[in-house]
C-alpha cells in the first residue's frame, strides 16, 4: 500500500524556485542525480573546489543511512521508519532497504521542498505489504511533523527516527536540541534515533560552508564533536557509538580510512 501527500502536485511545482540554490538538490548533484538546476550546479561546484572531499561525504552518508535501515529493520527489529530531512529519491531511499529486510515497514519521509514532494509522489513506493507517505513539514515545527506522521505511523510502537545531514539547517544549537527533544519524546521506549551530520573541525569544509551560506541558499551549521554528541544524550549508543561515517559496522570487504574527520554519526536506543 502506498499513500501519498494531498498537496497538488501543480502548486508544489509552482513554488520550485530555479533561481536560488536548495540542499535537497544541490545533494543530489554531488550523488550524480539529474533532479537539479544550473544555480545548483554553480553552488555545488563552487563548494566542491574549496572542500572536494563533500562528494565522498555524500557518498558516505548515504551508505550509512543504509547500514543504519538495515540493522534497525533486521537485528533490531524496527518496523516503522520517520525520515526527517530525507532529500530527493536516489537509490538505495530508507523504504527500499527497509521493506527489503522486512517488506511491511512503514516509512515516512519529511521535507519541505516543493521539487521533492513531486519526485515523492512518483517514485516512493511501497511493497503491497507496507507503507510509504511523505509529510511536507519544516523541521522547525515538531509538533506538525508528529501529527502529519501519525497518520501513517503507530506512535504508541517503536520507530526510527533518521536525520541525515540535516541538523545544520537549524542553525541555533539549543533550537536543535529541543527540536531533536521533542521528536524523541513522543517516541515510546525502544524507538532508535539514526543521526549524522557534519563537524566544524575541518577548514576546508567550514569555508566551504561559509561561502555556500553567502550564494543565498538556506544556512547550514557545522558544530563541534562534542555538540553533535550531544544530541544523543538519554539515549543508548549502540557499538561503536558516536564515530566517523565509515567507522560504524562497516560492511566486510568495503572499509576505507576515515582519513580526516568531516562527520559523525552514530544509532542510539530510546530506554
């Protein structure tokens, strides 16, 4: 079973503006996709001459979105899936791993950008046995976020809460905290919180990030190791706890160096 937003998809497309450049599909251009425009051609390559290593984070993050899904949906047992921030479709989305450890998974996905909610429409799936919706919320505002998601998921059962390089986009780290707050607390106990995101300790990147924050796109913030840790606190890090992208379970036969630290994540269990 899939459902689906009930905005018109017309007034989303409507609202794309080609004309400045959006995370979702700058992102998309690092990961090779097609669903992005000249501006974010420019943003991102001008970000990719100061700091060339953010292709290979793309890269990396979305392999351990994927490390992530899979342990929770299998080992851990997790039916239900809230992604927050997920971005434009690519391969390898979190309903496609998950329903493929358990085909009736149900995954929410949340964003607000308009050219995501009509890739959204298209092209998230579901296998007969599950579910997929996608919620057109901002990340600022919680409480509709729960209430959208409700509609899918059980929030009385356990879920998985996945934010994947998207924390920066609030930019007050207190605001982040309670933000991430709020989510976890209506969770019940044995819900999972899967994070990552990236750390002010490289120069390259934060310059980066400062020159992309000047071409009008919406702000990012980098912060500290120990902030982006501290987004886990009251919860239970799994092995190996708050680590760099490549360092958490990584599958046999594919590790590399971390090399110089630009991210972290880490999975936590609600008790």
């Amino acid at each position: 079973m899939t459902q689906d937003s009930s905005a018109p998809e017309g007034a989303a497309l409507a609202k794309i503006d080609s004309t400045v450049p959006h995370s979702a599909r700058v992102w998309n251009y690092w990961l090779g996709g097609k669903d992005n425009y000249t501006v974010d051609h420019r943003t991102g390559d001008a970000f990719r001459e100061v700091f060339p290593g953010i292709t290979d984070l793309a890269r990396d993050s979305r392999a351990f979105l994927g490390r992530a899904v899979r342990h929770l949906a299998g080992e851990a047992g997790i039916r239900q899936f809230l992604d927050i921030g997920t971005g434009l479709p690519t391969v390898d989305n979190t309903h496609e791993i998950a329903q493929a450890v358990a085909p009736e998974a149900r995954v929410v996905y949340v964003d607000n950008d308009p050219l995501v909610l009509t890739h959204a429409r298209v092209l998230l799936t579901s296998t007969p046995e599950g579910v997929t919706d996608y919620v057109d919320a901002d990340l600022h505002d919680p409480q509709t976020v729960l209430r959208e998601a409700s509609r899918t998921l059980d929030l009385t059962r356990p879920v998985a809460l996945t934010m994947m390089q998207v924390s920066g986009h609030i930019t007050d780290y207190d605001e982040a905290r309670g933000i991430i707050g709020t989510l976890m607390a209506a969770l019940p106990s044995g819900s999972y919180f899967a994070f990552n995101d990236s750390v002010d300790t490289n120069k390259a990147n934060v310059e980066a990030t400062r020159l992309y924050n000047e071409s009008g796109a919406a702000p990012y913030q980098l912060r500290s190791p120990q902030q982006l840790a501290g987004f886990f606190d009251g919860l239970e890090l799994l092995d190996p706890g708050v680590v760099p992208l490549n360092d958490w379970r990584p599958d046999p036969g594919r590790t590399r160096p971390s090399g110089d630290v630009i991210a972290l994540c880490g999975v936590a269990r609600k008790p």
